[in-house]
C-alpha cells in the first residue's frame, strides 16, 4: 500500500471505490471509441459513526456496518474482486519537503524523509507508511510531496475490502484524486490553481503550479474558523510564501447543494474570482443514463481521478 507515492508505480485499476465518513461510492471506467467513460457507479449512505476518520485512533467504529455497506456497492458495480481505494484525507499526514542535495539510491532517500518527517509525527517513526513523489525543482533543491501514516489504519481499510470480497491493489487520498480528475481533464491548468475538496469529517486545500503541489492544508470540520477564512488564509500564504502569480482557476469539491452554492458564492467574493464546481464529465463522459446532478459529480470527482491516474496524475 501507499497513500500517494504508487502513483508512478501502480497502474490505474478498473474500478475505484471510495469509502468516506458518511457514504461509500464506487464507480468503473470503460473505453469507447478511444474515449473513457464512466460505465457504472454505486452510492450508499454509511450510517452515522459507524466510521470516523482518524489520523492516529480506530477509523471502524461498527465493522459490520461499514463492510455491509461496501458488500452493497461492490455488489452494483459488479462484484470486482480487485479494487483503487480512496480514503479519507484525514488519515494521512501530508507534508511537504526540500533537500538541497538529493540522495542517488531511492533507499538512502526514503530513510532521509522518514528522518526529516519524524520530527512532527503523532506517532512513532516505525509504526508510519511514508511515501512521497518529487515535486517542483530549484536552484535551491528538489521539494518532495510526503503522506504520512499510521500503517495499522491504512490496514483497517484493507481488512473492510477483505471483508466485502476485494482486494485493495493500490490506496490514495480523496483530494490527490480530486486534483488527478481535473489534469486528466480538457484544458488541464497549466499556471497555478487552487483546489477546495469538501467532506463530512474536513476540508482539504491545495495549491497547485501547472501539475505539481506547492500547497496542502486539511482543516476538521468542527474545527475553529469558517472554511471562507480559511482558503483566504492559504490565498494570502501562497501570494506572500510561494511566489503567487496570481491564480488562474479555483475549483470546488464537495458542495453540490443549495447550502454549498451560498458556500461557493462566499469563496467567490472573498477571493474575487470565480470559483467553479468539480465537472469529472471534462475526463471521463457519463453514460446517458446518468444524470448529472451536482452532488453526483462531486462524488465521481475522486473515482475519476483515481481510474484515470496513469493518463495524467498529481506530479507534486
């Protein structure tokens, strides 16, 4: 397993589920005329508390429930023994880091993150899945992208796939592959772009410069302050820390109701620029049986992302 560094490694599967705090969602991906489409989907509700995501503490709160509700959308996408998973955010510390000098063998390297990562992990050291990608390259160093774990939960998650008759060839986080969905997209930004992925236990926010990150910031959501004030914050951050040229498009995830379009209004105004919802359609077409409802589009977003992520990836 790695939460974000088997980009590069593990091919896009054929089938993507996600499995998040308050529903599971699982999708498939055909080829149509050299074009992807999204073949079929699934949602259902996961009951209230029977999984709270955790960076450090048992995510599965009722098992049963949890490994039902995926039984269930397994069995409508048809029975996939294989599966891409995507988990929550939440469960993943993400960091960004920059050496001056870069190791040659990939070994030296990862020990060398693992030490400079240790410094603000919750948890001890031995007990964490690291992985990491290269990102933006200086005069100054090379930057890397590290996700930070606790190896024990992303087992959890394994074990719920087990559990429902899959097996979890490759797990990511929800907004990486919100970012995968849009540069696998027509008209893929090229300059910098902000992404705003809302779920039920967090937001989440990254920056990007053209497909590398430079910015990621996850906030709970009953965590102080509004998530307005909080995407200005990081607005302001990235014009004063990181060389902000100004951002050429902002995207919102996760708000696909009438409550979250007063939400994208605020951020519109706060920012003063336009803030668009996540459209997966730009990557992979729906079926015409599928119709296109917001919150339906939010919640492809990451299955998308995740089934097109050999085709254009998160280059942090």
């Amino acid at each position: 397993m790695n939460p974000f560094g088997s980009v590069h490694e593990a091919p896009a599967p054929a089938v993507a589920v996600e499995i998040a705090a308050d529903h599971i969602a699982g999708a498939t991906l055909e080829w149509r005329g050299g074009q992807p489409v999204v073949g079929s989907y699934a949602i259902e509700p996961l009951a209230s508390g029977a999984l709270i995501p955790s960076l450090t503490n048992l995510n599965t709160q009722n098992r049963a429930t949890v490994a039902g509700t995926l039984t269930r959308v397994l069995e409508r996408i048809g029975k996939p023994k294989r599966v891409g998973l995507i988990v929550p955010d939440v469960v993943a510390k993400v960091s960004l880091v920059k050496f001056e000098k870069v190791p040659p063998r990939a070994q030296d390297l990862e020990q060398l993150i693992r030490w400079q990562v240790r410094k603000t992990a919750p948890f001890p050291i031995e007990e964490a899945q690291v992985a990491f990608v290269p990102g933006l390259a200086a005069s100054d160093g090379v930057e890397f992208v590290v996700a930070l774990s606790r190896r024990s939960i992303i087992e959890e998650y394994e074990a719920l796939c087990q559990d429902a008759g899959a097996h979890a060839g490759l797990v990511d986080l929800s907004t990486f592959n919100v970012v995968n969905a849009v540069l696998a997209g027509a008209s893929a930004p090229t300059a910098d772009w902000l992404v705003i992925n809302v779920a039920a236990d967090s937001s989440s926010i990254a920056i990007m410069r053209g497909a590398h990150m430079i910015f990621f910031r996850n906030r709970a959501a009953d965590a102080e302050g509004s998530l307005v004030d909080l995407v200005h914050q990081s607005a302001m951050y990235y014009e004063d820390r990181l060389q902000g040229a100004g951002l050429t498009r902002v995207i919102v995830a996760g708000i696909g109701s009438v409550e979250g379009e007063q939400t994208r209004r605020e951020l519109e105004q706060r920012l003063a620029t336009t803030v668009t919802p996540i459209d997966p359609r730009s990557a992979a077409a729906l079926t015409d049986r599928i119709a296109a409802a917001p919150a339906l589009l939010d919640t492809l977003a990451p299955l998308v992302g995740l089934l097109l992520r050999d085709r254009d990836v998160v280059r942090a």
